[in-house]
C-alpha cells in the first residue's frame, strides 16, 4: 500500500465490505437453490433430498416451509 500514490491508498468512507453482497441474502439464495435442486434430482422424495442436501428430514422440512417450496 506504500508504494500507491495518495489517492489511491484510502477510499473515504468506504470498506471492503461495501463491494460484497449481503451475506444474509446469499444465503438464502443459495438454501433455497439447495432445496429446490435436492428436490427435483431426487424425484420429490423428501428424505432423499434432506439427504441430498446435507440436512436432517426435520431441518429440510422447516427450511422448505420457510422458503415455501412445494414438493
């Protein structure tokens, strides 16, 4: 960082963190991909896809409610 010229070196009032997504966000994105494709490759068979997932039947379960994904 020395070595950059002054302008360079600080952005005032912005972090690193600015630039990425919400972690929150993401996640939820991704779970409920997770859900939707753990459902479709294993035909809507809900414990294979808990398994598939990574996730007890119960976790998958609730996680499906709260994303409101059908079987």
């Amino acid at each position: 960082m020395v070595d950059l010229p002054p302008e360079f070196r600080e952005t005032p009032g912005l972090t690193a963190t600015d630039f990425l997504p919400s972690i929150k966000h993401t996640k939820y994105k991704n779970e409920a991909e997770l859900i939707r494709e753990a459902l479709q490759m294993n035909g809507g068979h809900l414990e294979a896809a808990a398994q598939y997932a990574g996730m007890s039947r119960a976790t998958f379960w609730r996680k499906r409610k709260k994303y409101k994904i059908e079987s």
